[in-house]
C-alpha cells in the first residue's frame, strides 16, 4: 500500500506540472527572472502558510520548495483549489538551494517549523546553520530577509547564535509571538497545533544588509 502511496502522489504532482509544480531547474529559474518579488518558503510542507500568504499579497510571487512529494501533493492541490496563479511549488533540497536559484533573485525567505535535530552531532543538518544561511544570503537581494519561527528554544538559541557569529543583523526577536503585539501572523498547521498545547512560539528576523 504504501508504495501504491508514493506512486499515486508522484502521478498527482505530474498532473500539475508546468502548472503550479515547476518542470526543471531551467523553468524556475525563468519563472523567477521575470517576476518583480519573489518569496520562498523551504520546507512548505502542507501549503497552508505560503498559499494563505499567495491569497493576501497577489503582487507578490511565492515559491513553495519540500522534499517530501507526500506533502508537496497536498499543497499542490490547495493552490488549485483556490485558483492561485501567484504560487508556484518545486521539490527540491535546500542543500542546493544555491545551485538552483539564481545570485540576489529572491526578496525573502521563510524558515517555518524547521527540523530541529535535536542531537548535538547532527547540527549542521539544521536549516539554520551557517553553511545554509550563506547560501541563503547567496540568493538573497540586498535588503532581503529570513523570517524564522519555531517552537523549540534549544533550536532557536543555536540560530541567534549562529547570526550573531555571521554578524548578522537580526530584528523584530520575539520569545512568545501568540502573546506579543505582533500583528497579521500567519499560522502553519503545525504552529495551531501546538500553539494549542501551550508551546510558546518564537519568531526573528534577518537581514541581508
């Protein structure tokens, strides 16, 4: 059954390609360079923030990257059933990320709920470690930002750690966003969840000054 899984998910994805699902690198490179704004979400997982975020804003165009084609195919099928022409998904690791995208081509870069790694020896696998936020900054406009939330403080104490040694300048630190005075925050599945459970949920900004 679950090989039948991945393979009606996979079929699914091929129905939306050139679409709402990019065909190759060479197509979303294109689809980039002729657009004014671009954001990016890496690991979008269901869809719900950047296709919330693609009904708000429909001068700006939004990029959904995840591995994951299960997941992928859920967020897919969200922006096609809200007719969004604005957004547009690519399965990809953010590993390569600066291979794929072009220097200084995006605007801003969102860091949802990233896996936190919790063991100490698998660090640099955190998405907020130096050797990402360089290649991050790589494909980043002057200007542009990471926006970065999470609910596990021992991930986000690495992650201002790791912009302060990059000498980064980092704003708008917030340590319980459901309780502060920021305004028109968008909620992941994940975020409700365990917002709901009492976890305090923490938010940062940086800049590529």
């Amino acid at each position: 059954m679950r090989f039948r899984d991945v393979t009606k998910r996979k079929a699914q994805l091929e129905e939306f390609r050139g679409h709402l699902v990019a065909e190759n690198e060479d197509e979303l490179r294109s689809i980039i360079k002729n657009k004014k704004e671009v954001h990016i979400e890496i690991g979008t997982g269901t869809g719900r923030f950047i296709t919330t975020l693609a009904k708000r804003n429909k001068d700006i165009f939004y990029i959904g990257i995840e591995l994951k084609s299960a997941v992928l195919c859920r967020a897919v099928q969200l922006a096609d059933e809200n007719e969004l022409d604005n957004v547009m998904f690519f399965p990809m690791n953010a590993m390569n990320i600066h291979e794929i995208l072009e220097e200084s081509s995006i605007s801003r870069i969102y860091l949802n709920f990233s896996d936190p790694w919790h063991k100490s020896r698998h660090f640099k696998r955190r998405l907020t470690y130096r050797d990402f936020i360089e290649k991050y900054f790589y494909i980043l406009k002057q200007n542009g930002e990471i926006h970065f939330k999470t609910d596990n403080l021992n991930l986000f104490e690495f992650s201002l750690n790791e912009f302060a040694d990059l000498d980064l300048k980092i704003k708008n630190i917030c340590l319980d966003l459901h309780n502060s005075d920021f305004e028109n925050n968008i909620m992941t599945e994940y975020e409700e969840k365990f917002s709901q459970k009492g976890f305090k949920i923490m938010r940062c900004e940086i800049v590529n000054k």
